[in-house]
C-alpha cells in the first residue's frame, strides 16, 4: 500500500496538489527538480513513513496536477515560488519541516532555509549548488519552451526510459511506469504530452538570481547535507567543497557512480538521508 492521499490547497487563484504520507512524527518536505513531480521520489517517501515521519510531497506550480501560475513570467522563479510554498506550509504543516529537495527543488530549499530560517529544520540536498553556467540555463530555457508530443502513453514511456538511459539512471519496469503516468497528460488531440507548463522555462531567462545563489547559502543556519552524484554535470566537486568551507553546519556527501537524474530510489541513498533527517530531528536512530 502506499499509504498516501491528496489534496488541492488554495493558494490564493491557484490550487497546488500536495500528496501527504501521515504519521506521528516530524514532518519532511520533499520538493522534486524542475519538471518533475510528486511521484518522483515515492519510495523515498514510503521509507521515511515507515521511519515514523509525516511526509509532504507537492507537484510545484506549473507541473502535475498543481495549477500552472498566475504570473507566468516570473511566477516560476524562486522568490514567487517561495512564497507560494510558504502558505502550503501554512495549510499541511505544522511548525518547521525537514527539506529534502532534488535540483530545482534543492535550490529552492536553499532560497526558504537563508530567507525564513525558522521553516527549516534540516536541509538535504541533492545535486543542486548555488550556481549553474549560462550555457546550460540556455539549453534548459530551450528545451523545456517546447515540449515533444507522442502518439500514445506506450511511446511517452520508451521515451522517458530513453531520457534516463542516456542520463545514466537505471528506473525498475514498476518505477518507469509511476514517473510515466506522473510526467504525462493528455493532450487534446487525443496525443500523450509532458504534464509540465513550458512557461517553466522563462526562469532561465528571467530569474538569473536563481542561479547565483550564495548569498542565500550564506544565511542557511539549519544542519545541512549536500549530497553529489559522482558523475554530476550540473553540481562540480569544487563548488560541494566550497558550500562546506562556507558553512559549518553542513555536510558533504558524494553518491558514488550517481549523475544528477536520479529518483534518490538507491538504498544507500534513501539511507543516508533518512538517518540525516533523524539526527537532526533529535530521534537518533528511532522515529
């Protein structure tokens, strides 16, 4: 069973989707990359449950079942989402959550742990640092204005497998169906296309203080693990050494053989991250 449900939250003209893992104790946040979204790390959420923890796993704005924004010029970048994340927070949670966020999602946790301190408990993130180059925001602000169209959900999902063969992410023939059946919509024509709205793409061009992120690293005060994979292209062992130097309470973690599309669905991983969460949630070993 995977022990979930849903909700649509209003956030003021927009309802956001949050699936929500209940249990007694402190509450995770987890908060997906850039198109992905609740589905993408629900093994992970499963474990921490069974750890004992209250899990919260929204689809951000634009993406799955939440509304797309309102404003979708800048509606995507990290200031206007942290806000909108803000008064999620306000309905779901109660009290400070411990933020596990994978890329966007780990940048974004960033920007809620220097900005309102008092949200965050404990930061893990994944793959993600304070910068990222401009050739990529380029090719990312491209790819994601323009989105293919397949014929049918067979042909989505030998795509996706494609996607994460290509990345080095080796799904299970049960989780490449959840991220197909959570990445996919259908279109109007009868066509399968990605859930996602392509004005995410306008962050790369209109928020670039999204990606020179240091000065909000410089304000996070919460225990933090920075965790890489060893093959990143996106997260360089330089600049994981220098989020350490740079802050005392955090922790550097490299994955081995791991690249930056990763579900965090590895034992080792899950593992890592869970006992991280549960130091700092002052449960030791136990939840």
């Amino acid at each position: 069973m995977d022990g979930a449900y849903s909700r649509l939250i209003p956030i003021g003209a927009e309802r956001m989707h949050v699936r929500i893992w209940d249990a007694d104790g402190p509450t995770v946040m987890i908060a997906h990359g850039v198109t992905g979204t609740s589905a993408d790390h629900t093994p992970l959420a499963r474990n921490l449950r069974a750890r004992g923890f209250r899990v919260i796993a929204p689809d951000a704005p634009g993406c799955g079942r939440s509304d797309p924004s309102i404003d979708p010029e800048n509606g995507y970048g990290l200031g206007a989402m942290a806000v909108t994340v803000r008064r999620l927070l306000d309905s779901v949670a109660d009290g400070p959550v411990h933020w596990v966020g994978a890329s966007k999602g780990g940048a974004l946790g960033i920007r809620m742990a220097g900005e309102t301190p008092a949200r965050i408990a404990s930061l893990v993130l994944y793959d993600v640092g304070t910068t990222l180059p401009d050739a990529m925001r380029s090719v990312l602000g491209e790819r994601l204005g323009g989105p293919p169209r397949f014929a049918n959900m067979g042909a989505f999902r030998e795509h996706v497998g494609r996607f994460f063969e290509r990345a080095g992410a080796g799904l299970s023939s049960d989780r490449l169906d959840e991220i197909t059946i959570g990445w996919s919509r259908r279109l109007d024509d009868g066509g399968v296309g990605y859930h996602y709205d392509p004005a995410l793409s306008n962050q790369f061009r209109n928020n670039p203080e999204d990606f020179a992120l240091w000065p909000w690293w410089d304000r996070v005060a919460c225990p933090a693990l920075i965790m890489r994979g060893e093959r990143s292209n996106v997260l360089s062992a330089a600049e994981l050494a220098e989020m350490a130097a740079r802050n005392p309470r955090a922790t550097a973690h490299t994955v081995p053989g791991a690249v930056h599309v990763d579900m965090l669905d590895s034992a080792e991983m899950q593992t890592t991250i869970i006992d991280f969460i549960a130091a700092h949630a002052g449960q030791g070993e136990e939840v």
